[in-house]
C-alpha cells in the first residue's frame, strides 16, 4: 500500500475514533442532562404524589400550562403538617384519569 | 448549621417513590430527547451546507475545516446523534405508558390522536416519535434503498423537529419554568440560524475546487 494511502487511511481511523468518543461523551452528557432536568423539574414542579383531582370541576387551572395559581395541596384536605414544598409553583397534569381514581384515604402528605 | 436528616427523610423518600420518578423521568427524557433532535438537524444542516474546500483550490491540498475529514465527522455524528435520540425517545414512552397516571397506551404512543388524554398535543407526540423512527430507519436501510425514496424520507426530518417541538411546548405543564423557555428559544434561535446560514451558502456559486471534491467521502448524509 503506498504510503500516502495508507496516511489517508490513518487519518480516517482516526476521524472514526474521534467520532465514537465525541459521541460517547454526547452520550453520556445527554444522561448527565437527564438526570439534572429530572432534579430540577422535582424541585420546580409538585409532581403527582398529591391528590389528583376528583373531578374535572374540581381542577384548578386553564389547561396544559396551569400555572397552578391554586396550591397543589389546594384539592384536598390534607392535614397542615403533610403539605407539598412546591406548592405556588406548577400544577400537575389537571386531567384526572378515569382508571386511577383517588384513594379514599389518599392526602398530599409527603408530596 | 445543622441539616435536619429527620426531617427530609420524608421528602428523600417520596422523591424516590416509584411514580413519582417516572413522571420526572418522562419530563427529562422528553427534554433530552429534543435537545438531541435538535443537535441532529443542526448537524444534517451543518453536514449538507458545508462547504468543500481546500487551501490551494484544487481539491487535493491541505484541507480548510469545511473538508471532507471534517464532513466525515459531522456526517458520523449525524448518524450517532440521533440514534441517542431514539434512545431517549423510548425511554420517554416507556415511562409515560408505564407510570399510568394518565391514560396513554402504547398504542397512543405511536397512533397520532388516538388518546383521551390532550389528543391533539399527545398526537404530535405520536406523530414526532414515528417521523423519527422512519428517518432513522430509512437511514440505517439506506444501502438497500434508492437515493431519492432515501431523501424523500429524510425530508421529514424537517418536519418532526418542529412537531416535537411544539409537542413539548403543548403538553407540558412544565414550560412555564424560565429556564425551560429558554431551552426552547434556544433551540428554535439555533436552528433558524443554521437553515439562514444553509440558504445563504446554497446560493453562492459552487467553485472549481468544489466541484473536484470528493462527493462520496462518507455515506453522503446530505440533509
């Protein structure tokens, strides 16, 4: 093999090495992301660990982007001293599906 | 300044609890998931607008950044970046469909409109997720398909990219927060650039050098 081709070859094993570690390190930064956004929206949004609606009158909140004016803890009557710490800032989905129907005994504690 | 163990264990815990993590876990995924969309069409952008040059003109000589050594990388990551994406993608899903809060069915996952739950934002949903699959599975069959169905497809890519974009920006009830507006703007300011910056680059005439340069130096991922 001539030595210019095999110098062509070179460099391109090389571009292909270079390609599987930028992507490796893509990789891994995409679960590093995953993991602060998922932090992050635990520590912006209540989640649904808390009472979800009862009925679609009882949802507070225009739509998809409530902002949750109400508090999250606002649907039920929980006890003071098991309150959500997010309350006052996004609201869970409004929609209450119909297969997961509130427990009776279910509350906002520890949400 | 002490922490009070006692009293966040309550709240490690529930962070922990099992629904409660998959519905993070669809959030941050989603998010993910268009942050690789996005870096993937910016790189097919990046990749088919580049241009070939070298610094003598002739096509042979040392190459600029815009060569096709440089092409081949970009073009490599075109093909990873977007692989990653699907990853990401199903893992959104399975999450989704798995911590059953609200009522999206696999099938939902993939037939547009067909959820009781926000069908139309769901559905672009369901539409981004099976444009992606089929760029991406064009893409991989390419060898074994004609150039133009190849292409036709790939167009498509152009398309999911906005759908799931507004896909997030509709069912979302977290986009609202500040920084997921910015991430959103970001992508959407990114991504205009990149097809200004195509257009404009397609319009200058093509020089010799250009011409001369090779044309199948990779796998020819010309968005």
């Amino acid at each position: 093999m001539p030595e210019h081709a095999r110098a062509a070859a070179r460099q391109r094993d090389d571009r292909l090495a270079l390609i599987g570690r930028i992507t490796t390190g893509i990789a891994g930064s995409a679960m590093a992301a995953a993991l602060t956004f998922a932090a992050a929206f635990a520590h912006a949004i209540p989640g649904h660990a808390g009472p979800p609606p009862t009925s679609p009158a009882g949802v507070s909140g225009p739509g998809p982007s409530s902002t949750g004016s109400a508090p999250a803890g606002g649907t039920s009557s929980a006890p003071a001293g098991g309150t959500d710490q997010h309350t006052g800032q996004l609201a869970p989905p409004p929609q209450h599906p119909a297969a997961t129907q509130a427990p009776s005994q279910a509350t906002s504690g520890g949400s | 300044m002490g922490i009070d163990l006692s009293a966040a264990a309550p709240h490690l815990v529930a962070a922990a609890a099992a629904p409660r993590a998959l519905w993070y876990a669809t959030r941050a995924t989603g998010v993910v998931a268009l942050l690789l969309l996005t870096g993937t069409v910016l790189l097919g952008i990046a990749g088919a607008g580049w241009p070939r040059r070298d610094q003598d003109g002739t096509g042979h000589g040392p190459q600029r950044p815009g060569g096709p050594m440089t092409r081949l990388v970009v073009a490599g990551l075109h093909r990873n970046v977007p692989l990653l994406a699907v990853i990401f993608v199903a893992v959104h899903v399975l999450t989704t469909v798995i911590d059953g809060y609200v009522p999206i069915s696999l099938v939902s996952a993939f037939l547009p409109f067909s959820s009781p739950y926000r069908t139309f934002w769901l559905g672009l949903g369901a539409v981004a997720s099976d444009l992606l699959l089929a760029v991406v599975a064009t893409s991989l069959v390419r060898p074994w398909l004609r150039y133009r169905a190849w292409r036709a497809v790939h167009w498509l890519a152009y398309v999911c990219w906005p759908v799931a974009l507004a896909h997030g920006l509709g069912t979302g009830t977290d986009t609202r927060l500040p920084w997921m507006l910015l991430l959103e703007a970001a992508s959407v300011l990114a991504v205009a650039t990149a097809v200004v910056w195509r257009l404009a680059n397609s319009r200058r005439p093509r020089t010799l050098a250009q011409s001369a340069a090779p044309a199948r130096i990779t796998s020819g991922d010309r968005s």
